[in-house]
C-alpha cells in the first residue's frame, strides 16, 4: 500500500488555516496515488491549545472542521488528529473516510511531564481501533502511546495489525530526533510491525517540533525519513504483509497473548480506498542533521514561527559588540532575512572602542540595519533626578544596573514606534545565576538564546561562521573575554565561575536535578555551593524573562517548575 505522511506546520487555533492545510493534504495524497494519509496530533487546533480546551466553542469548532475534512475523503482515508467531546474530552484520532467519520480513536496514554499537561484538559481512552485497508491491517495510536513498551502497540500487533500508525506532536530537545526513532525500532521489532509516525513540524511558544517522521519496516529498518524543521510531504510504498512470516516464526507473540489478563475491545472498521498507485515509490531516508546544525535550525523555526505566527515583520536587538548579541543577530538574519532585522548599539562611558566597533561590523556583515544610540546623557539625566533621594548618588550595582535599564527603555521605545519586536540576547548560564537585570538586559518579547549553555553560544559562533562561509561575527569578538561593560575594567569572571567550571555545574544541577551531594563529589565544593545559592536566588527573575526556544531535556519555564519561596538547600 502507499502511506503519505502530512509533516505540517499547524497553527494553535486557527482553525480554519489548520483546515485548508489539511485539505491540501488530503488532495495531494490522492493525487500521488496513496490509500492512506497521516497528519499529526491534534492537527485540526495545532499542538498544544492548552486552556483553549476548556472552552465549548473551541470544541464545536473543531468537531466541525472534522465534518469538513471528512467530507473531502471519497476514495482515501484520512488520519486527522483532533480535539473530540463524547461525554467527556478526548485527544482522538479521527478516521475520516468516504465522506465521513467513520471511527474515533482516543488516545490512551496522557502525558503529564516535562512541558505536558494533558491530564489537565483529556480522558484517556481504552479501547483500540483497526482498520482493514484491503489486504492491510492498520492499528492507530498517538504519540505517547507508542512511547510506552507493550501495549497499546502490542495489542494492536496482536489483533492483526500490521502497520501501527502514529499520529504526534513531539517536541525538540537536542538529541531528541535520534532518540525518538531508537524508540520507534524497539516498537517496531517488539510487534513485528510496520511503523509509520507521522510528527507535527514549526514553533509554538517555547517549543519545537522537529518533524522527521519516519516509516520503518518490522525489522526496524527505516525505509523512508522526512527532513527536520520544515514542512514535508513525505510518500513512500510499504508492504505489510512480511510481517506476517515473521509473526509466524516469532513464538513470543503467542506467550504475550496468553499471558494477558484480559483483552482490550478492539473497533475493527472495513474501508476500501480507491485511489490508484503507478510506480514504486521509496525514497531515500534523509539524513539527521548534525547537533550544532540541528540547534541552529530549531533556534531559526522557534523564532520565525514566534515573530509570524504573531504578527510581526521585523525584530530589532541590541548589540553590545559581545558573543550572545553578535551570536543573537546572526541566528535572527538567517531565520528571518538581514532586511527585517535591527541592530543597535547603545554605548555608555564603559564601553571599549574594540566592541563599539564590533557591534558595528557584525550588523555590516550580516547587512542589517545599524544605528548608534549614545546612553550618557539618559543615564546623566536619571543620576540627577535621584540626586535628591539617594545620598552620596546612585553607586555600585544599582548604577550599574540603570545602564541596562536605560538600554531597556530604549529597546522598547523603538519596538513601540516601529512595531518591532525585542530580541533579548541573554544565554542560559547568565538567566541560571541571575546575571541579568530584570527591566535592563531581561527586555523584550523573545529570548532566544534562553535555553543555550554560554559555552554552547561559541560553539554555535563557530558553526554560524562555517554555515556562512566567512566570519560573520568577528574573530575578535568571539576571543574577547566576555564583559557585561558596567564599569571599568569589568569581567564576567568577576562575579561568576569561568563558564567551562560554570556549565557542567549548572547542566547536573538544573537538567539531571542532581543534589548537592551529589555535586559536590563530581565538582569544586566552593563552585557547587556558590552556583546553587544563584540559581536558587534567582527564580524570580526567571518568572518575568520572555519566552524561548527549548533547546534541552529541561529548559526554565515550562520544564523547570520551582518555588520562588523556598528554603530547601539541597
């Protein structure tokens, strides 16, 4: 039979885009000739709608986008996934065939982790449905079904299935592609089954989807692969059926089944798609991209869905001649194009001719828009006013701390005149231990290096120089000692450990939650103990950054959950 996986780029709530999309899906498989096309999890809302779940009209509305799609289903059958209410919510599958829905399958394992919440919004389902596509069985799941060793993907192998489908939203962390699929081969030799996962691709909010959905035989040998971070329509002819030797020489099978305590109730619907295939069509698996590759490609999706998906045009950032601006600008004219991008520079009494004058070069190399913005004078004007209240004047980190607040100020009154939105620059490290200053630095409406280690930031400099074939952030900027610029003579190693001690510190204490114990047998003793007093100090700060794109198993926010009160010290 011939599959056709609709890797999309859905947007949560638009209902009627997400619709169209799916349409023109449904359209293209047919015309390439395949019985059976799979979009991804929750594809009439977008993935995931969030509280948009606890309201009716949001749920009528998706039930009638379905009844729509179905209607477009004569000849092929169609996976779409979506909200569906049938006394109570479920995150279902809808099978649309012949012009209507003709079986829903709801999903039977809620993820309740990390960035998911669905037991907040769905009822898991418990039964299980399979299709009989001509000569072909065809069990369904979605996403955190298959994730889980036994059933449903086993029960599904075990009332016939041979080809398990799954429909997912499964979102982006480094290493996170190549994990998935490692997964996906032990599902598909453990049920002697075909695999075909079909993954929701582009940016929403804080995440990632990375697509690279993948069809892989009962061996667990990819057939076909999808690229990652962009949209793709990915057409690929199976055949099932030689699952069925190998089911009958695999005598563990048979012991599943006896060992079961009972048997799940199993929908069995009958379809008989028209559609008619010429040719073979096996494409070449496309390659995983590399990891520094693969974080500049989802840093690029997260932010251009971010700045469309919301209804900007251009950004704008402030650059100060140092690593994460310069690193910032690059990642922002290669996702978006030089021409909708803003750099300025803002120098104070502080600031040294040599990153005066980087600011400058690395906005001519990218060719974006440049303009400097002296700040003495706003920063004069704000140590007058405060004369009166503040004896002796404004001194040590609170004037520190006004530099960035007038650059703030700035930033914002350019986004507001010109409707740009502000691209913070801040890394990972410095929003761990707080160094940044809330309403300074912390300002704008996307931070995009948010979850992207300060020793990962040069990693990416380097890669971002080789992408572009010449150095688009200076050699001297990427040598420079980093320096905030506050004062005289500043160094980042003034107040924090060297980042190469720092990173590993913060990557077992925030990612791996490792204790201090722990910590302290693998680390410097005075490291952990002054790394752990920032972090935990600086929660508050954390509550009021922007959004980011999750690049790790466990980014701030979403991931991360902690108290701000807190006394806990291990």
């Amino acid at each position: 039979m011939r599959v056709a996986l609709a890797q999309l780029d859905h947007v949560v709530g638009d209902i009627d885009r997400n619709r169209e999309r799916i349409l023109g899906g449904i359209a293209d498989a047919r015309a390439a000739g395949a019985q059976l096309v799979v979009f991804p999890e929750l594809a009439t809302t977008g993935y995931p709608p969030e509280d948009l779940l606890l309201r009716p009209g949001f749920i009528r509305a998706a039930h009638h986008s379905v009844e729509t799609i179905a209607a477009a289903t004569d000849g092929i059958v169609a996976l779409v996934g979506t909200p569906w209410f049938d006394r109570d919510l479920a995150n279902a599958c809808a099978v649309c065939a012949d012009g209507a829905v003709r079986a829903i399958y709801r999903k039977h394992f809620l993820p309740n982790y990390g960035v998911f919440d669905e037991h907040r919004y769905f009822a898991e389902g418990r039964s299980l449905v399979v299709l009989e596509l001509g000569e072909t069985s065809v069990g369904i799941t979605i996403c955190e079904d298959v994730w889980q060793p036994g059933p449903p993907a086993t029960d599904l192998a075990l009332a016939g299935a041979q080809l398990i489908v799954n429909l997912s939203a499964s979102p982006f962390h480094v290493g996170k592609a190549e994990e998935r699929e490692e997964m996906l081969v032990t599902r598909a030799r453990d049920s002697r089954s075909f695999v075909a996962f079909c993954n929701l691709v582009g940016g929403q909010d804080e995440l990632v989807f990375d697509g690279h959905s993948v069809v892989l035989d009962a061996d667990g040998d990819v057939l076909a692969r999808a690229p990652g971070f962009r949209e793709h329509f990915l057409v690929v002819d199976i055949d099932p059926a030689d699952a069925i030797g190998q089911r009958l020489r695999d005598a563990r099978r048979r012991e599943l089944g006896r060992s079961r305590e009972s048997v799940p109730t199993v929908e069995v619907v009958e379809l008989t798609p028209q559609t008619t295939r010429t040719g073979e069509l096996a494409p070449a698996p496309t390659p995983f991209e590399p990891e520094l590759e693969q974080m500049r490609l989802a840093l690029g999706l997260g932010l251009r869905d971010y700045v469309e998906k919301n209804g900007f045009r251009d950004v704008i950032i402030g650059v100060s001649g140092g690593i994460d601006s310069a690193v910032t600008a690059a990642l922002c004219a290669d996702a978006l194009g030089p021409d909708r991008v803003h750099c300025v520079s803002m120098p104070s009494r502080y600031s040294s001719d040599a990153t005066r004058s980087d600011a400058r070069l690395v906005a001519e190399a990218l060719g974006c828009s440049f303009r400097e913005i002296p700040i003495e004078s706003s920063v004069g004007a704000f140590h007058d006013a405060l004369a009166a209240e503040i004896e002796g004047g404004l001194t040590g980190l609170a004037a520190e701390n006004l530099q960035a607040r007038v650059r703030g100020v700035i930033l914002m009154a350019l986004s507001n005149s010109h409707g740009w939105l502000v691209v913070s620059t801040g890394n990972k490290s410095e929003l761990a231990v707080g160094y940044s200053t809330l309403y300074g630095d912390m300002v704008g409406g996307f931070s995009l290096l948010k979850d992207v280690f300060k020793t990962d930031v040069y990693r990416l400099a380097e890669h971002l120089n080789a992408h572009a074939g010449r150095d688009v952030i200076p050699r001297t900027t990427i040598e420079r000692a980093p320096s905030a610029e506050l004062r005289d003579d500043q160094r980042d190693s003034d107040s924090l450990p060297p980042y190469d001690l720092l990173d590993p510190v913060l990557q077992a204490f925030v990612e791996e939650d490792h204790s201090r114990e722990e910590l302290a047998e693998e680390f410097d003793h005075d490291v952990v103990e002054r790394v752990i007093a920032l972090v935990d100090r600086a929660e508050y700060k954390r509550r009021q950054a922007p959004p980011g794109v999750k690049l790790r198993p466990k980014a701030f926010g979403r991931d991360r959950r902690t108290p701000i009160t807190n006394r806990f010290l291990g």
